[in-house]
C-alpha cells in the first residue's frame, strides 16, 4: 500500500523522531504533532526537532505549522491531541493517507504521581485521533500499545493471543483501553487499525526516564544506580532502528477483513537480564556502576519478552544485538551530554 501523506503524532517524542525521518527519507510528506510537555527534558524533545529541521523558537508556538528547513515536506505543529477545535481543522486541511499515533503520555511509575495526565491524553485524545480519522477516512492507523498491557504474564515469550485483564499500572490500562477503543472503531466504521506492543526500546536520542539514560548518567557522574528487584528482572531491550523498520512494515499491511482490526508485538524477541545490560553498559562507557539494590516498584513487571512470530511472517527482523545497540546508545549519549 502506497502512502503519500501521513500524520505522526508525537513527533518530537523518541520513536516518533525517529519514524518521521524515515518516512521522510522515504519521499513520504510527514506533518509532525506533539505538545512537548515537561514529563522529561523539554531541551532533548527540540534537540529532536532540530534533526528535522524545524527550530526551537517556531516550534514552541502553539498550533502554528512550521516548514522544516532540512525537509521540505515536513510541517511541525505543536498541539494537544485533546483539543477537539484544532485537531480536526488539521485532519480536514490535511486529508492524510494514514496516521501514526505514537503521542501518549508515557512511564509507568509516573502513572502513580499523576494518573489525570494518562486520562487526557491517552484516553481523550486518542479517542479524538479516532474521531478524526473516521470522518476524514484516513486508510490505516497505526498507533502505539505497550508490552505493558501484559502485567504480570507468568508465560513466555508473551504472544498477542494470550489474556490481557488484569494490568498492573494505569499506563498499562490506558493501552488496553486504547486497543479496546480502536477495535470498535474498526468494527463499527470498517477503518484498518493496528496496534504496536512495544518492547523496552532504547537507542540514540531516548528517552531520560528510562533505564539506559538513567544508568549511563548515574555512571558518568559517579551515582549509585537504582537496580529494582535487587537486579531480578529481564527485558526484552529492542533497538530503536529495529523499531520504525517495524512501524514500516505494519503500515504497509493493514488487515484488509471485515473490522480490519490486528495488533502486534513488536520487540527483540530475546529478554536480557537487567545486570547483563548493566554490565554491556559498564564496558560501553569504561567504567564500574555502584549499585543500589531496591525492592520491586508498584506497576512494575519482573520480565517481559516479545513472541514476534506474528510480525516476522510480514518481514519483520530485529537485527540489532544488545552489545552493537549499547555502543551506539553510548556513542550518542557521550557527544550529546558534551555539548
């Protein structure tokens, strides 16, 4: 399937980053939305949006399209997906092809602190993302799940057949809900749907919140790291190009049934063990971490890991090892932060 004109939300978001330079690299005409709100660095989601070609001092302004420098045929425009004014005015002027929503507020333990945050954004503004591609029938949405509507899944690897009740944070609720919603829209109004389970994805250009920055920083600066279940978890780390390269292939095959509903998990399909990652980061960056060994957070799951099989029959590899990863990861991570 041929796409020309795809909105990406979340643009200025770690995967979203990624999937619009690609897009873009591909000749495809890519408008970028995101709100840019403070749940990390404000200065890393610009640093991004500078890549693309778009400057700081246009992009914060708020609904005002800005043509990138770099990328002719990519628009910035900063926007909530909440508001039910602008967000249709852009789908109407617009007429995209496909959407990709990867615009969500995002981190599990902050679910905790702050749960009307995941309400609006998640909730409400996906169901406005629906909304609009029902009435401006767009051809395929793709949005981001999470590997965490799986809670706390005793069997592995963790395959898209298998239950998923009983989450264990409110992030991990508003995924569910978020595939719940798309599967009725794509039943009532025949509109293609596929949602991503995402698998702890890191890389150049990540996100701080999580563990690679986290760590890596801690390391740098002669910080004890906060190892959680006193090192007595696994995740299933996937590289952050083996990611988009997935976003690709899923929206180049919609479902094409009666409610073309379909969801994928979309992951490395090899689980690392938290202090086998800790140690490839050690020798990454040349130095030893101290450890601080804490118990179990709350929403927290002791291990995830990725059954692929259903994406790999489209075409789908994850090529990139943990040890190649780390070193890009560092590489980055090191000139960034020596700027």
């Amino acid at each position: 399937m041929e796409y020309k004109k795809i909105l990406v939300t979340g643009a200025a978001g770690f995967i979203g980053f990624y999937i619009s330079k690609l897009l873009l690299e591909k000749g495809i005409t890519v408008v970028g939305l995101d709100n840019i709100n403070d749940y990390y660095d404000v200065n890393l989601k610009y640093a991004r949006l500078q890549e693309l070609g778009v400057k700081r001092t246009e992009a914060e302004n708020w609904n005002h399209e800005v043509i990138s420098d770099s990328y002719p045929s990519f628009k910035f425009v900063r926007m909530n997906l909440e508001d039910r004014e602008a967000l249709p005015k852009i789908f109407g002027n617009e007429k995209f092809d496909a959407v990709i929503n990867l615009a969500a507020q995002a981190g599990v333990r902050y679910s905790l602190e702050n749960p009307e945050a995941y309400i609006d954004s998640n909730i409400v503004g996906f169901l406005n993302i629906l909304e609009c591609c029902r009435h401006q029938k767009v051809g395929h949405l793709v949005y981001a799940s999470s590997s965490s509507v799986y809670g706390e899944n005793g069997k592995v690897p963790f395959s898209e057949d298998d239950r998923v009740d009983y989450p264990v944070s409110l992030y991990a609720a508003t995924k569910k809900a978020n595939e719940l919603m798309a599967h009725t829209y794509s039943h009532l109004y025949q509109i293609p749907t596929t949602g991503l389970r995402f698998f702890t994805v890191y890389g150049p250009w990540g996100r701080p919140d999580m563990a690679p920055i986290l760590f890596a920083s801690a390391v740098t600066e002669g910080r004890p790291i906060k190892v959680f279940n006193n090192g007595e978890m696994s995740r299933d780390f996937t590289f952050v190009e083996d990611i988009v390269n997935g976003i690709v292939i899923s929206l180049e095959n919609p479902k094409q049934e009666k409610a073309p509903y379909q969801v994928f998990n979309i992951g490395n399909g090899s689980p690392v063990n938290l202090l086998t990652f800790i140690e490839t980061l050690e020798d990454a960056l040349g130095t030893k971490a101290k450890k601080n060994m804490l118990p179990m957070q709350p929403g927290d799951v002791p291990r995830t890991w990725a059954d692929t099989a259903h994406l790999n029959a489209l075409g789908y590899e994850s090529k990139i090892s943990i040890q190649e990863g780390v070193q890009k990861f560092v590489a980055w991570f090191v000139k960034y932060n020596s700027k």
